[in-house]
C-alpha cells in the first residue's frame, strides 16, 4: 500500500477526519477531473469513472469516483454496501445516471443486474480488473457486492 493510501486509511478510522475530509476531498477533486486524476485515487494508478446520480430527496447531482469494468456496451459497477449506500438509493429512484470515463461524458440508463450469468460476470470483470493492482484481497468484496450495469455509448478509453 502507497503511503497516501495508508494515511487515508489511519485517518478513516476517526469520525472527525473523515467528517474534515469528505469536506476537502470533494472540492479539490472536483478541480481535478479534468487531470483523469483526483484526490482519492492519488498514487494508487487505478483506473476510475465518475458517475452522478439525482438525489432522490434534494434533486441535486450527486458524483462518486468508483471502479468499474467494461464488456462490450455495459459497464459494470458493484456497491459494497449493497442498496444501502446513497449512489444506489438515488439510481433506483431514477435510474438516469451521468457518466463520465477519461474526457468522455454520457447521460444513460442504470439498473441492478438481476440476470445470474450478467451477476457472475460483472463481479469476475471487477476482480480480475482490480485484485492484481489492490494490496488487499477483493474476493469477499466481489462475491458480496451489488452489480450494477449501466448502458454505455461511444468509444471507451483504455483501462
């Protein structure tokens, strides 16, 4: 694990860092997009996508950084957290999503994958994505994790 990445995982362990962070991060990512960089995924060379939801209840564009997967016109996330996390809850309730990979932006549908053999490889896509380059085992977090498809146009830059 990079040094940053291990700082950010001490300071995740206390509740008014993380409160002092989710203030920081945001804003200085947020200047960064347009780098391919950001704040969060400084030092660590995974590849990232940028997706915004609707706030179910304020109506407000909500943006995540998270780590996703392509096979042919689906790209696929998966929520750790499930359906508890606000991204999911937001996308159910309107499945309209934007996405943005590299300097491409789209506005295109979301969905939870229900379908057994989408499920099976949405999460082996992710593994085999991620688990080489992370220092920690992701097999518990693919086999767990909620999959999420999302229809994609265009040309999709390179992992």
């Amino acid at each position: 694990m990079n040094p940053y990445a291990a700082a950010v995982r001490r300071l995740g362990r206390y509740r008014a860092a993380v409160w002092a962070l989710s203030r920081i991060v945001p804003p200085v990512d947020g200047l960064l997009v347009g780098r391919r960089r950001s704040l969060t995924s400084l030092g660590t060379g995974f590849p990232l996508c940028y997706l915004t939801t609707t706030g179910r209840v304020s109506g407000r564009p909500h943006t995540i950084e998270i780590w996703f997967a392509v096979r042919d016109d689906v790209l696929y996330l998966l929520s750790g957290n499930g359906d508890q996390v606000d991204w999911v809850k937001n996308l159910l309730a309107n499945p309209t999503v934007g996405l943005r990979l590299g300097e491409q932006d789209m506005i295109t549908q979301a969905r939870v994958v229900t379908d057994e053999e989408e499920d099976a490889l949405a999460r082996r896509l992710l593994l085999d994505k991620y688990a080489p380059r992370s220092s920690d085992p992701l097999t518990e977090w693919a086999a767990t994790a909620l999959p999420i498809a999302i229809a994609i146009q265009g040309d999709v830059p390179p992992d």
